[in-house]
C-alpha cells in the first residue's frame, strides 16, 4: 500500500455462465506472478434529488463460490493434495456414457500443481504444459460457471497417474511418490546482473513429475554487526535486503541433501580448552546461514520437499520444467516474467508483458476486457458496512466477480474509505480533495476527471449549509452525514463532536459525541446522522429538534452526474490522450509523488476496451514512479487513465487467484472494482 497523508493510502451480477510429451517447458515466477497465489439502462440522477427519497443501497448476500447448477453431480470448494487440505474450486459430472469428467478451476491447478498456462485465442480450449512440450503442448476444454473457470482434468490426471476421490466438499488428489534426487547451484555466465562468483540457477532432479509451487517471503534480516565503541550507532543500510523464496516439491529429498546444506556448527580451535557442557551443546547447534548464500536451506516437511532461497533486491526465480531427466531448473534473473495473452473467456483477455520506458523495463500484468460483453461494478469489503478491510480475493469471491482490482484510499488504522464510491446511482462515501476519479454506466461508457461531490443542507429562514463529506474516513472541521450505509452505528471520530438524528426529514434528536471511537450512536433507518465538527458545532443551535431538512447532491463536474458507477482514487494520469497528471493539485504529498513503487490503474482504449493493470518493480530495481506510471499506460494505448491505490494494495484477481503477486505479500483492502460476466 502506497503510504499517503491521512491515507493509505445491490443487484449482484454473478455468472452461471493426450500424452504427456516428455520435454521442456518454461514457466514463470515473480514477485507479481508467483503461487498461492448486468447491463441495464443508464441511470440519470439530478442535480436536486433528494438522497432520502432514493432506493437503499442493495445488499450483497454471500455466496457459495460454488452455487448448484445444472448438468454438475458434485462440486466444492477444497482440494486435498496428498493429505494436505487447501483451498480450491472444483466440479464433478457424470455423462450419459458413465463416464466421470472432473474439472478443476484455474488457480489451484496452476500455483498447487505447477502447470504452465500458454497463449491462447480461443477461451474453450487452453494449452498447458507441465514437464511437457511447449511447442506440442497438451490442450484442456474449459467450462465457466459461477466466478470461475474450470478445466477438464480427467485425461491429464489418468496420465500422470493421480488418484481422484471426492470426499464432501473435499476432491482429494493423491499424486505417485516422487524422490528429490539431487540439488545443485550452478553459475550461468548468460546473466550479467549477477557477478560470476554468485550461483545463479539452481537444477533440481527428480526421479518423476511432481506437483511444486513457490511463494515469497519477507525480507532476510542480517546479524548485526558488533563495534568496538558501544556508544556507536551502527548507520541504516541503504540497499534492500535480501528476500526469502521458497520452492516447495511434493517429494522427499535424500538425507545427504538435507545435510549438504544444513551448515556445520562453528568449529573450536585445537588450542581451545575443553568445552564445557554448555559450550558442548552450542557447539552442536548449526550455523546461521550466510543471507547472501543463494540455498539457504533444505528441508523435508510432511513429505515435502522445501527449498527456501535468498534472492537480491530486485530478483526473482523463473522456473523451467524439463524431462528426461526430470528436473526444475531455477534461474534467478531480474526479468523473470514471460509474456502471456490468453483469451481467459469471452470478452476478457489475460496480458502480461514488459514494458519500455527508455531504458527501464517495467513488467505489467493486465486484463482488457470489452465493457460491452461484461460488467463492472464497485464492491468493498462488508456489504452491510463500510467500515472493513480484506483481501481483495476474499473480496471478489464474496460479490462472485470473476475479476477485480483493488480501488481507492483507505485509512489502514481505523479502515474507512478516503475516497468517491458509487454504485447503480447511489452513493456509498464521497469522493475528497478533488482527485482523479472513474465514472462508468452499464451501456459501456466512461468518464475521468477530477471529481467533487456537492451536497447542500437547507433548512427554514432560507439556511444552507454545506455538507463537506457522506460516508468518510477523512476528517476535516464541518458537518459530515452518515447513512445507513455507513453500517448500524456511527462511532465518533474526533472529540466535541455534536451528533444530529434525522429521520424522516426532520431533526429528531442533538447528542453530544463525547471522546473519539467512544461512544456509537445508531444510524436510523429511516434517516441518517449530521455529524457537526470543530467550527460547525456551532450550527447545532440553529437545527433544533423538530426542524425540517432537504438536501440537495450533484457533482462538479456535472457530468459525473450522468453515471451510476464512480470509483475515486488519483491521481489522474490521462485524459483524452494526453498526460494530464497534477498530484499536487490533487493534493498528495512531495513523498507520495516521489516514491517508486508497485502501482494499479484504470484505463480506457481507443478500441472502446478497458484495462486493468497492476505494474511491479522494474527490471532490476524498484517500480514506477507517478510520472512513469502515466507514461506507461499510455504506451499500453490508454486513452484515459487513473492510478489507483498502490504498493502493497495492488492486487489484480482473476478466477481465484492473483495473477500479479504472491497473496502472502497482498495488503488488506477496503475497495475494489469487480468483474462480472454476461450470460
């Protein structure tokens, strides 16, 4: 999550929509892709309306990832892998001929089982390869139903001879035992970024193929180092440290892998005198390894195989599956990210490329979708609240989107949005500081621009006040209006606050708020609450209990008006096919406008498409900065464009997993803009 000043920063569409050739196959593992890893009329709102009077917001009842359908025997949503239980979708049907067709969704199959998605253009069929020929690769049929695609496994698990059970919920997979024969770091002269006295590929053997993943870790911490002088400040390096990755192969190691890099205890000089016991026993403790040390160590783990790695700043492995001999080959590079377009399913497209902006390289993971064919809609944590933070996968699943990015600010501590969100007409929180925002109808239309929300409290004796925010985490001296939306209760925010009840129009109580996240006050139903803050307290004389209200909301730009669907979180960084980007005027901070750092974004094409992008750290280093961010979108053909929420938030989803980054290494977020096919 990108760090910012006082940030960090329903009708529910859902969708019920050969031999194993023994060569090589490449496939690729970096800090963005590695494992475990209704189209109605526009709506037109005017200027006057009153919100009291509009529909409540729809509520979105969670669903089964997995919802019963026609022609499918069983289905659930876990997997047992060789006894370990894990998440993942999976259908079971049975054909007129007897026969049993199992199907398993995309994720599970790729980051438990290792297997390669390749380029495709046709969505029914897609290629795959796992210790196969990627040149004659195995092609699977696919079935989308519910928020997910399914690929029929039956022949492929028959040919690598797993056992198929379903238990419940549960489909266990039991894969023949596999030994892990040999390891071996080696140094491949081809990659200049690593100096030669450094390996910089690892070959594992093996005596069959096995399932593997790999996953990153958090950053290798080094053993301080001792001063003579211990008054002296040891100073703050200023490289990255190292990071952890580790490879995980279901398959048991040879024992003298094991010791080969266990490190040996510290050995005692001749001349040292005879230890004592507790000497004895240190001596017998192995050694910390070196973090520059590329294998860190081996392990075997309930008949695992775990091979955990130290990788530099700015490196990741990419992996490579041979056969004959059977082996995963290792490379450890800078740009470990191949290239994919795959037609993922009707008018949604998977990309992922390199990107050149001089002499950078930056790697971008996206999806283009036709607007036309699916939907979009906001979705944020908690249906019945905005107050919540989650996973954005945890998020997708719960709306059934089959696709989702994160979306705009939040404040990570007390987890309220700090931004404009939108849905089918009605407002959920309002947008702030004037930034960049997105705004979308059902027919396929879009609008960017840096948008305000204008909402105007009036009273008797012609009294108009304005009411500077709806829904918001961002605190400023004024009257801000929560609504049912909000959740059940409003708690304070800010000491002294004077707290109106409306219901029905009309003022029916004034509470004192008393000390900040103290004291919740209900939310009527039928109403909302005037929360009057520093200055504004002194407004509470002139709204006495039993005093009628109006209120009227429009937009500036009046044209965000035109739209039901508006997600905030900027800056913008192009409008009408230039760069526009002005994050001062959007009034973000000089160090949120200097970082280099991971970033998401919204965009438009001239082809009518829209993108939804996550880019990572550059080649070698570390990711773009705001201006760099709206170079490369434009280099992508994006005709309008808005950054959205960054760093550790970005998180782009598809069909159960993310396709830009390991999960463990994903932020907790309050919004998001989902997916959804069309029938």
């Amino acid at each position: 999550m990108v760090k910012m000043t006082n940030c960090c920063c329903q009708q529910n569409y859902s969708v019920v929509a050969n031999q194993l050739n023994h060569r090589w196959f490449r496939m690729t593992v970096s800090p963005f892709i590695a494992t475990l890893l209704c189209l109605s009329t526009t709506y037109v709102a005017t200027a006057q309306q009153s919100p009291t009077n509009a529909k409540p917001i729809p509520r979105v009842t969670p669903q089964s990832p997995t919802p019963a359908v026609t022609g499918v025997s069983t289905s659930g949503s876990q997997i047992s892998l060789n006894g370990r239980i894990l998440a993942g979708t999976w259908l079971r049907q049975s054909t007129k001929a007897g026969q049993v067709i199992t199907y398993l969704s995309d994720g599970p199959f790729r980051q438990l089982i290792g297997v390669d998605f390749l380029n495709s253009s046709n969505p029914a069929r897609q290629p795959i390869a796992w210790f196969s020929s990627a040149t004659k690769p195995v092609v699977l049929t696919t079935r989308l139903l519910g928020a997910y695609r399914y690929l029929n496994i039956t022949n492929f698990a028959q040919t690598a001879g797993w056992q198929l059970q379903v238990n419940g919920n549960t489909l266990a997979i039991a894969t023949p035992k596999t030994q892990v024969t040999n390891i071996l770091p080696s140094q491949q002269s081809t990659n200049a970024s690593i100096t030669p006295a450094q390996p910089n590929r690892v070959v594992v053997d093996l005596d069959r193929p096995t399932p593997w993943r790999v996953a990153q870790g958090l950053p290798i911490k080094r053993p301080p180092n001792p001063t003579a002088d211990p008054d002296t400040v040891t100073p703050k390096s200023s490289t990255q440290p190292n990071r952890e990755w580790t490879i995980t192969l279901d398959g048991i190691a040879d024992p003298n892998l094991i010791q080969r890099y266990t490190p040996l205890p510290p050995a005692l000089p001749d001349t040292a005198p005879t230890p004592t016991p507790l000497l004895e026993q240190l001596k017998q403790l192995p050694q910390a390894p070196d973090p520059d040390q590329l294998i860190q160590k081996v392990e075997v783990v309930n008949n695992q195989t775990i091979i955990s790695l130290s990788l530099p700043f700015g490196l990741s492995p990419q992996i490579n599956t041979t056969a004959n001999p059977y082996r995963l080959i290792i490379d450890i590079r800078p740009d470990a990210m191949v290239s994919r377009n795959i037609a993922w399913a009707s008018g949604l497209r998977w990309r992922q490329q390199y990107v050149n902006l001089g002499t950078e390289r930056f790697p971008v993971v996206l999806l283009e979708v036709n607007p036309r064919a699916v939907g979009l809609k906001p979705i944020w944590t908690n249906p019945s609240t905005l107050v919540g933070t989650a996973p954005i996968i945890q998020t997708a699943q719960q709306y059934l989107a089959v696709a989702a990015i994160n979306g705009g600010y939040f404040n990570r501590n007390n987890r309220l949005p700090l931004g404009a969100i939108r849905r089918d007409g009605q407002w959920l929180s309002s947008p702030i500081l004037n930034r960049g925002a997105i705004a979308w109808n059902d027919s396929g239309q879009f609008y960017f621009g840096r948008l305000t929300l204008e909402e105007t409290l009036s009273a008797p004796n012609n009294l108009k006040l304005p009411i500077l925010f709806l829904n918001s985490g961002y605190v400023q001296s004024g009257i801000a209006r929560y609504t049912p939306t909000w959740g059940t209760s409003y708690t304070p925010l800010t000491d002294n606050e004077i707290i109106l009840v409306v219901q029905k129009n009309q003022v029916t109580n004034q509470l004192p708020g008393g000390k900040a996240n103290e004291t919740a006050i209900p939310i009527p139903q039928d109403g909302y609450l005037l929360t009057l803050r520093g200055n504004a307290v002194s407004n509470a004389s002139q709204l006495p209990i039993g005093t009628a209200l109006g209120i009227s909301t429009g937009t500036n730009p009046a044209n965000f008006n035109s739209y039901p669907h508006i997600l905030a979180a900027g800056p913008l960084l192009v409008q009408n096919s230039e760069i526009v980007l002005d994050a001062k005027a959007e009034k973000f901070s000089n160090a949120f406008i200097a970082e280099k750092a991971i970033r998401s974004g919204i965009c438009t094409t001239a082809a009518g498409t829209l993108m939804i992008a996550a880019v990572h750290n550059r080649a070698g280093g570390p990711g773009p900065t705001l201006a760099e961010h709206a170079q490369l979108m434009k280099s992508l053909g994006c005709v309008n464009a808005l950054n959205l929420d960054g760093g550790s938030s970005t998180s782009l989803y598809l069909g159960g997993q993310l396709l830009d980054r390991s999960p463990n290494t994903a932020a907790r977020v309050h919004n998001g803009i989902g997916i959804f096919l069309q029938k």
